[in-house]
C-alpha cells in the first residue's frame, strides 16, 4: 500500500516553493512563520525572523508609519493589497531597500487572527517602467524638438533666403543697366546671407546630434575637464583679455567629455561675447556640493546682462536678445547646452539683469570625490 504523505509536509512544500515571500504575522507584528523565499529575498535566515517584528523588513525611515498601518489593519482585517496607489519598499539585512507589491490575507486563527503577508519583490517590472517612461520622455522631447525645427525652418532661415531672392532681383537688373555699385552692393548681401543660412543649417545639425550622438558616460574629476575645457577657449580668452576666476571643490561627476566641455564651453563663449563695451570680460566659475549627490556649477560673467523674463526663451534655438551687429551669431549655443542637460537629466537655469551680468547654474549628479 502506498505511503500516504502528511497534508502538512505537503503544505510546507508548496509555500517553500512559491515565488513570492510568504509571512505570517500575529497581532503584535510578530513574524511567526516564514518561507524560504522570505529568507532569500530579504537575506535573513529563518531563525532571525521568527520572532521578530515585521517592522524589521521595512526601511528604517518607513517603520514608524508602519507601525501605525499595521495597527489599523489588525483593527479591521480584511483580504486586501496593501498600500494601493502608494510606492512601497522592503528593507534587506544589508539596508537595500526595494520595490514589492504586499498582498494581506487575514486568518481567524484559534488563538485570534494572524495575518498572512504575500509580498512580490517588483524590481525588474519597476526597472521596465522607468525605461518606458523615459522613453516616452525621450520621444516627447524629441517631437518638441521636431516643432521647433518646423519653426525655424518657416521662420528663421527665411530671413537669409528673402534677402537672398530680393537681392538677386535687384542683381539682375543691375546686370541689365551696367550699374557696377549696385552689382557690388548685391553681390556682398547674397553671399552673407548665404554664408548665414549655411551657418544656420551647421548649428543646426549640431543641435540634432546632441540626442542622438553615441555618448561616452565616465566618472571625471570636474575641475581637471573645466581647465581642458578653457584651454580649448585660450584663443579668444588672451584677445578679450577676459579674467576667469576658478574656485572648484574637489568632485566627480559622470558625464561625456565632449558634451560637458561643450555645455562650458558654450556658456563662457557667451560670457566673452555679451561683455560691456570698452570693459574686459570677468567671468566666476563656481562649483559647489549640493548634499551627496548633486554638485552646482555656476558661470557668473558682468557683462551687458538680460531681462529675466527671457530667461527660458534663450535656450531656444535662434532665440536672440540683440541685433546682429552688436553681436554676431546665431542664437544656438543655448540652445545646445539645454539639449545637453535635458539628455543627461541635468538642470540649467540662467539668472540675470540688465547691465549687471548674468549666471548659468548648471545642476549634475555627484560620484564622490578625485582619486589623491
């Protein structure tokens, strides 16, 4: 006759085998029993857990709030999730917390009601859904980038090429009459409007590859890449006899070379270019720890300054606060340092006023400090 199995063992087998972590809790918050996937997926053994508050298993900041929760519930039981709509995290034995999904079962027991907590470790679903909703963050910029190249396209670039087909009228007949000065006169606006437009279309496929460019991410020592991206800028610091003042503290930050040098290189470009007539250019570059994980660098300059109230239209591209003259240009250095920040998650805000300069604060996470 076939040995008959005990319907415990059986029982046990099938909760060791579940996927989930299985807990029962008494009254007190007490853990009474727990699986096998418990102790692998909170990493202690069983004999540290019997006993224990459940308390144990949530984040250290989260416990007393917990505590609370857990009072409530065991003061009307009933089968339910836990915590719907909110985030919740387990704690492991070394301090990690994680996302789990709770599931809360209560059992009228002979000795009162305990309560069986089903608990799902959702790491790799989280991990899922903060790829596709950056995705989707990705794919919203990029047709918020698509509309302001429709933009320029209809509107900036057409002031090259209006003067470019005004102008070759007026060359025409200037041909036809033999009138040299007015041949020379349109000959020099078509071809700098051309050399514009071209200029325009460059700086503007410069501004496309910034999101889509293979990007390099290392851990750089901040100050050594703000030197190597002045030194790039040697040229035109000795001919504007511009003073820059560097006071960095000691940092990492993972970042692409090219694009951080860039984004700098940029915003001092700016410094140099907006300086006060008859005035060298002084430019504070500052770079301080927000905390742990962040770092502030500002480029502060005394140049001609701006109304605040531009302060987000000058990041789009073409956008110019000045005549062409006064400044030559195209209004898309900007516009690149925002693409920058924006595929990295960095945040950049100017500050400024009218005649007494302006400041760029340019947010980026923090990896520790330079290897002595």
């Amino acid at each position: 006759m076939p040995r008959q199995s005990n319907p415990d063992d059986r029982f046990r087998l099938a909760v060791d085998a579940s996927p989930a972590a299985m807990i029962m809790v008494d009254a007190a918050g007490a853990i009474e029993f727990a699986n096998a996937e418990t102790e692998r997926m909170f990493g202690y053994p069983l004999g540290e857990l019997v006993g224990r508050s459940i308390d144990m298993l949530v984040p250290a900041a989260s416990r007393p709030a917990h505590a609370g929760l857990r009072q409530g519930f065991f003061a009307s039981p009933s089968k339910r999730p836990m915590g719907a709509g909110r985030d919740l995290h387990g704690a492991r034995k070394d301090g990690v917390a994680f996302p789990v999904e709770i599931g809360l079962t209560p059992i009228d027991a002979a000795d009162g009601v305990v309560v069986l907590a089903t608990i799902v470790d959702i790491t790799a679903r989280r991990k899922v859904e903060l790829d596709l909703a950056q995705r989707a963050s990705d794919l919203e910029l990029a047709n918020e980038r698509l509309t302001q190249f429709a933009y320029v396209a209809s509107h900036d670039l057409q002031e090259p090429l209006r003067k470019i087909a005004v102008y070759a009228g007026l060359l025409d007949d200037a041909v036809r009459k033999s009138d040299a000065a007015v041949v020379t006169r349109a000959t020099s606006v078509i071809s700098a409007s051309a050399a514009r437009a071209r200029r325009m279309v460059d700086n503007l496929l410069t501004f496309s590859r910034v999101s889509s460019a293979e990007t390099h991410t290392l851990p750089l020592d901040l100050r050594a890449e703000l030197e190597l991206a002045l030194g790039d800028l040697s040229a035109a610091i000795e001919e504007s006899n511009a003073k820059i003042d560097l006071d960095v503290e000691p940092v990492v930050v993972p970042a692409d070379r090219a694009q951080l040098g860039r984004l700098v290189q940029n915003i001092v470009s700016n410094a140099i270019k907006y300086h006060k007539a008859g005035a060298a250019p002084s430019i504070a570059i500052r770079a301080k720890r927000l905390g742990r994980t962040k770092v502030l660098l500002s480029i502060a300059d005394d140049g001609v300054g701006f109304d605040e109230k531009f302060a987000a239209e000058i990041f789009q591209p073409f956008k110019r606060l000045h005549g062409h003259k006064d400044y030559p240009g195209t209004g898309i250095g900007l516009a690149i340092c925002k693409a920058i920040a924006d595929r990295y998650g960095w945040t950049i805000v100017a500050r400024s006023r009218p005649g007494e300069g302006s400041t760029f604060e340019v947010t980026l996470p923090a990896a520790g400090r330079p290897a002595a």
